[in-house]
C-alpha cells in the first residue's frame, strides 16, 4: 500500500543537509509503489506540528538536484525541542494526527541525537496506538558528536574549511610576525566536543609549523600554561597560532566567556572565546594579536565542502528510504569505516535506542599530551573526512543558487497552538 | 650594463602577492643582459635595512611558479614605515648604500600608497644622488584604496569571499530565523574605505533578500536609524544580515568600538564591531544574533581567489619588469578598465608623484540614499572583479604549500641600527 513520506531538518544546518534531503527525494520517486510524495516540514518539526507541509512533487527535478549544491536547509530547520514524553505526550500525540490525516507512513529525521529521540519516541508510540509509522533518524551535524556512526554527515565539510583557514591564516600571520602581529586566534565551533578544534591540527606543516596551540573543551583551560605556550612559540617561530573551541571552559567547569566578568549579560554578547583569549596575551604578553571567529560561515561553506562528506551525505538520504521501503523502523543509516589501510567506508542500520541523547567526545587517545595538539590516531580518523573537493557552479563570481517553489499541502485539521 | 634587482612585499598581504612576486621573477629571467638576480627583501623594506636579502635565483623555477597559489607573503612583509625623508632622510641613503653595494639598479616595491610614496623618494634621491636606480611601485592591497588604478590586486578576491560568505551565511540564517537566530552580523576589513563592505552587496539574490544592511565608513552610523531598519528586515524577511565595515564611526567621527566604553584598553581588544552591534540588537530589541569576524581568514583565502585578481596580480608583475626595462622609473603599472560593455582591463604606466599618499574612497554614486546599499553602478564596477575561480591544487584535502629555500646573500656593509 502507498503511503506518503515526511522528511524534516532539524538543528543547526550544514553545507551538505540539502545534498542529504535531495538524495532522499530523488531515491524515494524510484520506489512510486511504495512512497507516495514526500513531504518537507516547513521549518522543520514545528512544520509537521503547524501541518505546514511542503509539497516537494511540486518541485522539478532539476531544483531538487540543485540542492546538492546549496548550503542551510532548505525547507527552514528549527531548535524546537520537544517537550518531554512522560509529563506531556501532546506534541507526540499531534505529529501522530497530522501524519494520519496526511497518510504518513514514513518519517524521516535528519538531525542530531535530540532528534535521533524524536524519531525513536514517535515509533514508540506508533506501535503503541497502532498507527503504522517507519521512522528513520538521519544523521546531520557538524558536531560530529553522534554515536556508533564513524563521523556525521556535514562535519568533513567543517573540518575541511577549518584545516583550510587555519593554513592560510598561518601563512599570512607568518609574513607579518616580524613587525607586527605575532598572534593569531581562531575560534571554532564545538561547545561541548573538541572535534571541529582538533581538525585545525590538519593544517599543521613544515613551512608555517602551525597551529602551535589547540584549546580543546575536553582540557580545562589554563591561563597560566597557556600563555607560557604562546611565549615558547613566539620565542621558536617568531608567532603562534591558536585554534580554539567555543566552549573551553575553566578549571571550575564554567565557560571562559562566562567567568572573569562583571556584566554578565553585556559580556556574555561582546566576548567571544577568540577575543577573551586575545585580551589575555596582549595584557600578559604585551604581545600584538588578532583573531577571528568564522562562527556561520564555516558551517556553510559549500563552496569548501569535502567530497568525501557530500558523497556520505547524500548516502544517508538514499539510504535512509531503502531502509524504509524494506520495512526497517527505529533506526539511522550510519557510516562504518572499512578495516582496509586506505580509507573507505559504508552505510549500515543502527538501532535509535543506542544514538538517542548519547553524545560522542573526542577520545583522550587524540590528544597530545600536554593537552595542545592532536596525535596521529587524530590525523590518521580526519584527513580521510575532508579529502576531495566537491562541485560547485558558480555565476557572476559567487555559488549560484536555484530557488524552490515551496508549495504547502492544503491543511485537514484545526490550528495547532 | 647588467644590474640586479630588488623586490619588497610591503604592508598587509594578500592572497595574490605572491603571484604578482613570482610573475616578476619569471618575467625578470627573460632578460639576462639587462637584469642580473633579483633579490627579496626578508620581510619587506626591513629586509634591505638590515641587508637581510634573498637571492631567488636559489629557487627552482617550479618552487617559484608554485607561489602563485600560496597566500600571504612568502618572503615575509612588513609595516614599518619610513621616517619622514624631510626631517631623518638616514633610512633612504641607507637604502641606496644597499643599492649600490650588491649593484641594484631597478627597485620594485609591492604595496598600497606609502609604498608608492617610498619609492617615488627613492627614485627622487637617486636621482640627486646621481644612483641610476628605477623605481617602479607594484599595487597591491585588499582596501582597493589606491588612487589612478582602476582596482588594486588582492582586492577582488577578498570582494569575492565577502559576497561568496555572505551568501552562503544568509542562507544558514534563512533556515533558523522561524525558531532561533534572527540577525546575523558579519565584519569586514576596511577601517578607511568601504569597498570590502560593498563587496558584501554582491550576495543579494532573490532567495535571502540578502543583506539587508551595509555599514560603510564613508557614512556616520546612526542607531536609531540602523535598529529601526533591522526591525523592519526582520519583519519582512524574518531575519535581517548586516555587513558592517570594522571601520564605522559615529556621528563625532569616532570608531563604534573606541566610544560607549568605560575601559578603553580591556574593550578595544575585546570588541570588534560585529559584537559591539550584536549588544545593541540584543540589548534593544531583543533579538537573538549571531556575529563573524573573518579577519585574516578573507585576505588570505587563496582557496576561493578571483580569476581575474589572480590574472591582474601576475599582469602587474610581468610589466613592473617590462616597464623597468624599457627605462621607465617613479612609475606604477595599473589596471585600466576598457570602455566596452563586457568587462576588459589593460595595464599601462602611471606616475608615482599622483599616487603616493593619496586615498581612494568608495564613490558617493555606489551607495544608496539610504546609506545601507550598493547602487547598480557600484555592482557594474564589483562585479567583473570577482569573476572567475583561481586555479589551486589540493593535498590531503586541503590547499597544497611548496616551501621555498630562502637563502640570503653574503652582507657586505656594516650592520645596520
């Protein structure tokens, strides 16, 4: 029996989830037995709870395929959090009604372990009221933090873009040291896992010997060790370069930013990591420095998305429906490294019960032991994540972007509020 | 008579110096029984101070042509300025005593206006000196502030990054205004003129609307002004993208970050403008934001250069040589724009004595009344200069560095203090 699909982003978005969403659309019109049309929720799961569904058969195929080359998300994507099942079923129970009213037998979710539970959660309760729901997780977040799969789809593109501007950062910096900047700190994204910090390691290299220093959110930060870092390394090469993760915190467990200030809300806007760190040198060292913080723009640089990324990323999306249509329920597509010495990988079912809010940290066994730098075990898992350098057209000089039509389902039920 | 030469970065680099240095090094080897070695000043003027100079004739012809796709300067840059040849005219003679001592007879310096103004004293002093030495002043700067030239190389490929990040941040916001992040703020370099921040208006597209603001220096920034068009794009749109210059200044002609602080050394090292407006958006209107500043990440992206910068960086290089050797001192080869409809550029000779010192800001015709956009004529003038993708070579995923030898010639003077 046919039945439509729903598909919705969810999370902070990446250069390649479109490539995920459009793999996903295109595999599931070759099964036109089995999936109906898929349907995109506008601005991700608040569209299924609004039943504000975008029609995605509306599209053509050409501005499907485009998407493959367009960063964001574009259905729209949300931070909305469910509320918790056990004290309030209702938003589960209203996604069960828009998804019969609208004949959905299938669900996809492409996010990170919150939404890997959403899925698991709305299967549960399928199976208990009856309602006959296949629902399919699918991994997406430059995190990279997400259980059993080897990476998540979208990082590779982040780590490439970080290894990247690092390198060119450093070669620049290192023209400049003898009179003028002699510090360079680059803050990254990873609240809570050094994974996108470790990946500025990648740009390390005989000519540059950069970065000197990588501030992990596993190592809790010393100022005093640290600045006694940038010395030795301004006193060895002339300059340092510093990568360093959002979300560093102190000895006492609290964000750098967070500490050390008096206006709480004020500072917590006007400081960075980057710029904390920066204050730090110049009042200690007397040393001059820069930074930067990327903050969107490394997670949407499509234009330096990794080829091995966009390549898993659009498995997952043609994974995810054969999954579906064998009648698989509950599970993720995930990427497993082959054994094999050169790198290769493929995609396999794991079961949502063991992703769901599990959060994956970087492995002790990747970092240096003076807590700084990355080790080989670290070089040897990432490189193989940013290799190749996916297509992109451009026009007039920039990427050249396709539009969609975005046409929504005319609503069956009463508002949702 | 056969004499050899002297090239010097100087001042900020760019993600096509080196192109411009390596085309005038091959282009030099054209002309054995005119130009003998050139000579690279170890970072910059400083280099010939100090004697401190590198013979590239140790490089081999590919580490040299591998340089045209290596950011930054690769024989090291400087900011020292000279002192005022009016009052202390000790720097210059010393200059011409390194001239003469390794038999320099052409002098090429690659720069913005004080490097024009530096090597229009040379050649002035050579000239009471009797020293026959050329002096031929290379552009280059991001700012795109020079005078005569119809843009200055280094400055396209940053304009492209700018819009390219632009895009492709607006995008990311697009997809997360509905539940999360409503403003995004992104920084740009170009503290006096605002041709970076313009660049930004190339991104515009009927997807994102985006950006909807552009702060420039040349216009005095207005709070109440700029929040109330911030609220208005969020209204229409549902999120708002500011481009903002790190240069705007209030209306007593001071920077945004210098005033409104109580602790001038913590803030200035602390705020750049992005967080400074990100505090007032919040602060006032309670939107949620999020705020880059890509600093040196936007001049050193040799991963995403403009074709044509690229071809104008080699283009200055080869005729600072052809120039020199036909004579021709206190000159500059600058870019000059054709009159056709489809964009075309040749380069021809202008005098120093008209550009040294002199600053070119953004016209009153490429900004709209409104004081927050670019006018057609402005993306007339923009956008051929971003057109095109600079060949680059990548290893292990990222962009790929050769290393040069850097070998410094045998000092025959007393050092330098």
């Amino acid at each position: 029996m046919k039945r439509n699909a729903f598909y919705a982003q969810s999370g902070g978005v990446t250069s390649v989830i479109n490539a995920t969403a459009a793999s996903l659309i295109l595999t599931a019109k070759k099964y036109p037995k089995i999936i109906g049309k898929v349907y995109a929720g506008k601005n991700g799961i608040i569209g299924a709870l609004r039943e504000e569904l975008i029609d995605t058969s509306k599209e053509s195929v050409s501005s499907i395929k485009n998407l493959m080359e367009i960063p964001g998300g574009a259905f729209g994507s949300c931070r909305y959090k469910l509320k918790n099942y056990d004290e309030d079923s209702s938003e589960y129970e209203r996604l069960i009604e828009v998804f019969k009213a609208h004949n959905i037998g299938y669900f996809f979710y492409n996010g990170g372990n919150d939404s890997a539970d959403t899925a698991f959660k709305i299967s549960k309760l399928g199976a208990k009221v009856g309602y006959d729901i296949k629902c399919i997780a699918i991994p997406k977040t430059v995190d990279n933090d997400l259980a059993l799969t080897d990476c998540c789809p979208g990082f590779g593109s982040v780590a490439k873009y970080i290894a990247t501007s690092t390198q060119e950062a450093s070669l620049d910096l290192k023209s400049m040291a003898e009179s003028s900047t002699k510090v360079f700190i680059l803050e990254v994204m990873g609240r809570h896992a050094g994974w996108i910090a470790a990946a500025g390691g990648l740009a390390k290299n005989e000519v540059t010997n950069a970065p000197h220093i990588i501030l992990f959110p596993e190592i809790n930060f010393n100022q005093k060790s640290f600045l006694a870092k940038v010395k030795k390394s301004v006193a060895e090469d002339g300059y340092c370069v510093v990568v360093a993760s959002e979300g560093i915190k102190n000895a006492k467990g609290k964000f750098l930013t967070e500490s050390d200030t008096t206006d709480s809300f004020g500072h917590a806007q006007l400081g960075g990591v980057a710029p904390y760190l920066s204050n730090l040198v110049t009042k200690n060292l007397k040393l001059k420095t820069h930074w930067a913080v990327p903050d969107y723009l490394q997670r949407s640089a499509r234009h330096l998305s990794s080829k091995t990324d966009l390549l898993q990323a659009q498995a997952v999306g043609v994974k995810a429906v054969e999954f579906a249509v064998k009648g698989m329920n509950s599970v993720m597509p995930i990427i497993v490294r082959g054994k094999t010495k050169n790198y290769s990988w493929k995609i396999e079912a794991a079961p949502l019960s063991k992703i769901a809010n599990v959060e994956k940290k970087l492995p002790k066994s990747f970092i240096t032991k003076d807590g700084y730098g990355i080790t080989k075990k670290a070089i040897d898992y990432l490189r193989p994540l940013i290799k190749g350098e996916a297509e992109i057209s451009y026009k007039d000089g920039i990427p050249k972007i396709g539009s969609l039509k975005l046409i929504e389902v005319r609503k069956k039920l009463k508002r949702w509020i």
